[in-house]
C-alpha cells in the first residue's frame, strides 16, 4: 500500500471516485498508511481522483487527524480543480497542506491538477 519516497515520505494515490461506496476501504487503506508508514509526511496523489462527496471529504479530514495524533503530516499534491474548489469552499485549504495552491487576484484559489479516472488508493512511484 505505501511506497516510502524521498525524505522518509511515503506516495500514495487515490483514482476514480472517493464516496459513500469506497470510503471504508479507503479509510482501511489510508489509516494503515499512516500507522505503518513511519515519520516523515503521507502525500497523498488526487490527480487520478474524480470526485468526492461530503464522506469522502470525511475519510481525508481523519486521515489528516490520525497522522497528525502520531507526528506526521498528511500532505495533498495534484488535487483537480472542482476539488481544490470545495477545500476553498469549506476554507480546509486552511487546515489540510495542499501542494500547488496559489491565491488568484480575487483572492480565492487556482487549481493546479488535472482529474483522471479508476477506483481506490493505489501506491505510486515517488516523485523526484
């Protein structure tokens, strides 16, 4: 399930949809991420991810609680825009570290990744 990276990081990516349907699974996968992956930062890889309903939204929130409670950080690189969108919506761009998010001149967000399609969390290779 995790890949460690550069830097003690371990890469992780979801593809396809996170909702009601795949959120146990997800959030099996994920927490064991978390407990099993050392100290360094859990990067988590939306670009192959569609969308994500409330519950979805949910499993990230506690994924980025559980490594926060073990001194890790739970970091979202490549999220696609309707999802970058909802975090400013929610102001959870606040809370949660989100590569690649810069202020656009009416001070919301511009999105940065582009979506993609599949089911469930998958490991990646690292990014260099």
């Amino acid at each position: 399930m995790e890949y460690p990276g550069l830097g003690g990081r371990t890469v992780l990516a979801l593809e396809g949809r996170l909702d009601v349907r795949g959120a146990a699974d997800a959030r099996a996968r994920l927490h064991q991420a978390v407990d099993e992956g050392g100290t360094g930062d859990l990067v988590l890889d939306l670009r192959a991810l569609d969308s994500w309903d409330a519950t979805g939204l949910g499993v990230i929130m506690g994924t980025h609680r559980r490594a926060g409670r073990l001194g890790r950080r739970l970091v979202l690189r490549e999220v696609p825009p309707q999802l970058q969108r909802l975090l400013v919506a929610t102001r959870l761009h606040r809370i949660l570290a989100v590569e690649g998010m810069v202020a656009d001149p009416c001070g919301a967000t511009v999105p940065g990744g582009a979506p993609g399609q599949s089911a469930l969390p998958s490991v990646i290779a690292p990014s260099r």
